[in-house]
C-alpha cells in the first residue's frame, strides 16, 4: 500500500472514530481500531498534600479553590463553580510535578501524567490524535487529574514560519482546553519556561491560573530534610536549623540528593560490616557533602526567573519589581 492511500484510510478512520463510551456500551458495540502509539499512564496516587514538605502558601491556595471544590461538589454545583485549570512555573528542581501528583492524592482521584514524549508521533497528524485520545481517556475516566509536565515543549508560540502540522497541534490543545472542568478533567501543567507558551493557551478558560513555586524557603528546607532523612537509619545530632542555613539557595532536589549521597555512603559502609548494626548518617557527614554540591540554580537563573514571574504573575505578593540598568 502506498504511503499517500494509507495515510488517507488513517484520516477516515480518525473522523470516524467516537468518543470513549461507558464500559456496558463497549461491550456491545465493535468499533474500527484507530492506530495509537500513546504510553500515558493512568494511575491514583496514594500520598498528599503530607508528604510534601514546605510550600504552606500553595497548599492552602490549591486547597481553597482546588481540592475543597472537589470534595464538596454539591455545594460547589449550587455556586456554579470547578476547579480552575492551573500552569506551575518556575526555577527547576522545586518540585511543580511532586506536588500536582499530590493534589491528585489529597482528592483520590485518577492521575494522568503526560510528557512531551507521550505525543510525538512519526505520523502526519499522529500528534493531534493523541492528544485528542489524552483528553478522550481522561474524560472516559473521570474525575481526572490531567498533568501536562514541560507544557512548553507541546504549546510552543506559533509563528508565521511554522509548519502547518505544528500549528494544528497547538489548535487541538486549545480546542481540549477549553472547559476541560465541566468535564471531569482539571487541567495542572508544568514549566521552567512559561514565556515559550503560546499566548492563546494562557488565556481564562483554558489556563485560569498561573502560579509560581519558589525556591523553597528555610522553613521549607528544614521541612526537606526531616521528611527525606525521616525514615533513615539517623544519629541523634541532627541539626536541622543549621542543615537549613546551609542549604540557602539550593532547591528540592538539591537537598534530596544529598540525603542520597549520605544514604549511598552509609549503605556501602554498613554491608562492609554485616554482622554489625547498620551505620547512621550524621551531622558532620552531612554538612561535608554540603560543602561539595553546588546548588544546581544560580543566583543568575534565578534573576531571570524573577524577570519572568513579574511579567507573569506582576500582583504576586513576592514578585520583585524589575530595575531598568545595570545588575
């Protein structure tokens, strides 16, 4: 079969194809495969808002009009609200895909995460079905958290020198964004790079709300630390304050990986030794391989990071007015 006819039967089969139905309907009725390479996983997530440590003022706006409106949906049907689709930015490593998979979990509802991967497709508009097939299963299985991780790679602004296939693929996102709440699916996506979005698909009713996760401030490194080294093998000096101090500008998954570090050398010594009780990471441990890791966003990030928050989120009560000159 020649590519032009195949890609022709692949278009009919596209048009064709219905929406998911409920399972007893599928039953009786046989419908034509439409070709599919999606790997999204659908998953319910067990741990919350719990587990994640710091961020007290993001948790309590996500709980207020997020997870409060889905477990009251009653009361929130009489005041004619959903929850309101959410775009997290911000410096790498602070945990933005950690805390949309917990809101899944403070909920117990089905988590559906989705990375630029999952819709790249080798076919001519492969891109478009499947994305249409994201938004199809999550509606099929709905209440749905739908989470779009690096949404600047799969909404890029469009330009006048794009190609046609890209274009359709950033119109199919607006089209599935569009009131993706009314049914069952809340929208929460991710990015380092909020300014590469397209403008379109950050307006009201598609992204309602922007949201920027800091670096995680020295209650919510202290936070880190208990909660990472918690459920470790721990020597009673521990000086969580002082872990704290240490650790000013370094983000999430700086101070994970150096309880990792810690963890790996104490694994190491411990099977060294079988017939003696496992070694415990210490204080003085610790704050050596502090002084060996450099935090992974420089102070030169993080101005950049600022200059793009006070363009995207200007009334935030942390956003810095930019200086015009010389830094």
């Amino acid at each position: 079969m020649d590519v032009q006819k195949e890609e022709k039967e692949w278009l009919h089969r596209i048009r064709t194809s219905q929406p998911c139905q409920k399972q007893e309907e599928k039953e009786n009725t046989k419908t034509t495969p439409v070709r599919s390479e999606s790997k999204v996983s659908s998953k319910k997530k067990t741990y919350g808002f719990k587990d994640v440590a710091g961020m007290d003022e993001l948790k309590k706006f996500v709980t207020e009009g997020f997870i409060n409106v889905l477990n009251n949906r009653e009361c929130a049907e009489a005041y004619g609200i959903v929850p309101p689709s959410l775009l997290l930015y911000g410096p790498t490593g602070c945990g933005k895909s950690y805390f949309a998979e917990a809101i899944a979990g403070e909920v117990g509802v089905n988590f559906m995460k989705v990375v630029p991967d999952d819709i790249a497709s080798k076919w001519l508009h492969g891109t478009q079905e499947k994305i249409g097939e994201i938004f199809r299963k999550a509606e099929h299985n709905s209440p749905t958290v739908l989470f779009f991780d690096e949404f600047d790679a799969m909404v890029p602004q469009r330009t006048n020198g794009d190609s046609h296939n890209q274009n359709g693929e950033v119109n199919e996102f607006l089209c599935m964004l569009n009131n993706a709440s009314a049914k069952g699916i809340y929208v929460i996506a991710a990015t380092n790079h909020p300014e590469s979005i397209d403008k379109a698909v950050l307006r009201t009713g598609r992204i309602d709300e922007k949201i920027y996760v800091d670096m995680p401030d020295k209650a919510a490194r202290e936070s880190l630390f208990r909660l990472s080294l918690s459920k470790l093998p721990l020597a009673e000096d521990i000086d969580y304050d002082k872990l704290a101090d240490l650790t000013q500008g370094y983000n999430c998954s700086d101070i994970n990986y150096i309880v990792k570090v810690a963890s790996r050398k104490m694994f190491n010594e411990s099977i060294a030794e079988k017939d003696k009780p496992y070694k415990t990471i210490t204080q003085v441990q610790l704050e050596d391989i502090i002084t060996h890791k450099s935090p992974s966003v420089t102070s030169k990030d993080l101005r950049e990071y600022e200059r793009i928050r006070s363009q995207f989120s200007p009334k935030d009560s942390g956003a810095k007015m930019q200086q015009i000159g010389f830094i």
